[in-house]
C-alpha cells in the first residue's frame, strides 16, 4: 500500500469521526450531508482514478482529499458562523432515558453509559426515547435540575429554579443535566411531564400522549418546556 492510499484512508476515518461527533452535536442536516457527500465523492472516485490514471501527476488523490476536506470544514465554518449570527440555538446535548423496574424509577441522564444506572438495576429504555437539551447560557433556556429522593429511590426534574419545593419532600438536588427551553422555539417540541401517584414516579416524553403514561396509572403534570427531538 503505498504512502499517498494510507494518507487517504486514514483521513477519511478521522474526517468521518469528527463529522460524527458534529453531527450528534449539531441539529441542522443540510451541511452535514453534503460534507458526508463530498467526502463519499472522494471515496468512490478514488479508487476510479487510480485505476485510469496509475502513474499521473496531473491532480493526486492526496490532493483531491485535502482540497474536499478544506471544502467540508469550510462549510461547517460557514455553518456555525451563520448560526451565531442570525442568533438561532442549537441543541448540545443528548438526553438517555433509563427504567429500574425494582424501584419504578425513570432516570434521565447526559451519559450514554448511563453513570451508576447500570450497577443500579437500570435497563436503557431505547434510543427512540431520546431528546436534547441546549447548552449553559442559551437565550430564552433555564437549567432542567435533576433531583433524587434517597427514600424513595426516585429521581425529579423541573426548571423551576426554586425546585417546586422538592427539597421539603425528600428530594436532593443532583445537579443540572442541560438547559430546557422555557417557551417553544423552532425546531423544538414540548416535553411533557407524567407522574404515577401510587408509585411516586416522574416521567418524562417528548410524546404529548405520554406513550403509553395514561393506560398504566400515570398523569399529565404539565409541561416541563421545550426540547429539541433526537
């Protein structure tokens, strides 16, 4: 394998990683996939130069590579730069949602291991469950805090900044998992609330129906905000 296909091959991992991670990131598709598009352009037509041009010096595939991944990072640049400017927000961070059956508990975290969950008797309850919360300082978001009762072994989570009182029930401030729209904006949906008053669980979905929340006992509290669906 020569020193020029390592170079390309190579590349092309690392580009698509980082495309990956800014994908997960980032809300909007358009850029995205005409950078992946670029990049599946270099791939396929790689192996068609090579096989017409072996020996040629005219426009090497390195260099081929090099000028399409200036191109993607050129439009992510542009991208972001026009995001910032125009003022619109961008969801950061992925939302998990975690269900122990021991202790009928939902848990909502920031972390696809999911912390302790798994040591805990916490099964992941699907990806397809999923929501995003805006990043720290986010115009027109406030914090969405999670809390946990130690007692009971459930967790809680509001935006209202004086907890809705949770701390006289029992209930421990964990920290913050991300930041939640307080009125709808574009691209975002409502994350309803439900709660099961026999069992003592909060529950959380981007469903307006609850899924299935109103067949098992469970009911509508409101709406925590707005978040961005996955």
């Amino acid at each position: 394998m020569s020193i020029e296909t390592m170079v390309f091959e190579v590349g092309l991992v690392i580009v698509a990683t980082i495309l990956y991670f800014l994908i997960e990131r980032y809300v909007r598709k358009f850029w995205w996939i005409m950078a992946i598009g670029l990049l599946g352009v270099a791939a396929i037509a790689y192996p068609i130069y090579r096989h017409f041009h072996p020996s040629s010096l005219m426009l090497s595939p390195s260099w081929i590579f090099l000028l399409l991944l200036l191109a993607t990072w050129g439009l992510i640049w542009y991208d972001i730069r026009e995001t910032q400017r125009n003022g619109e927000i961008r969801p950061i961070r992925t939302v998990h949602r975690w269900w122990n059956q021991s202790t009928f508990d939902h848990f909502y975290t920031l972390d696809p291991a999911g912390e302790q969950a798994p040591m805990n008797g916490y099964t992941y309850d699907g990806a397809k469950r999923r929501f995003k919360l805006f990043p720290t300082g986010t115009v027109g978001t406030t914090p969405f805090y999670r809390l946990f009762n130690p007692a009971t072994r459930h967790h809680f989570y509001t935006s209202d900044p004086h907890l809705e009182s949770a701390l006289n029930n029992g209930f421990h401030l964990e920290g913050v998992i991300g930041n939640i729209a307080a009125s709808q904006l574009p691209g975002t949906v409502a994350l309803s609330h439900w709660f099961h008053s026999g069992k003592g669980n909060h529950f959380y979905t981007t469903d307006l129906s609850g899924e299935l929340a109103s067949t098992l006992g469970y009911h509508f509290q409101g709406i925590s905000g707005y978040v961005q669906p996955r």
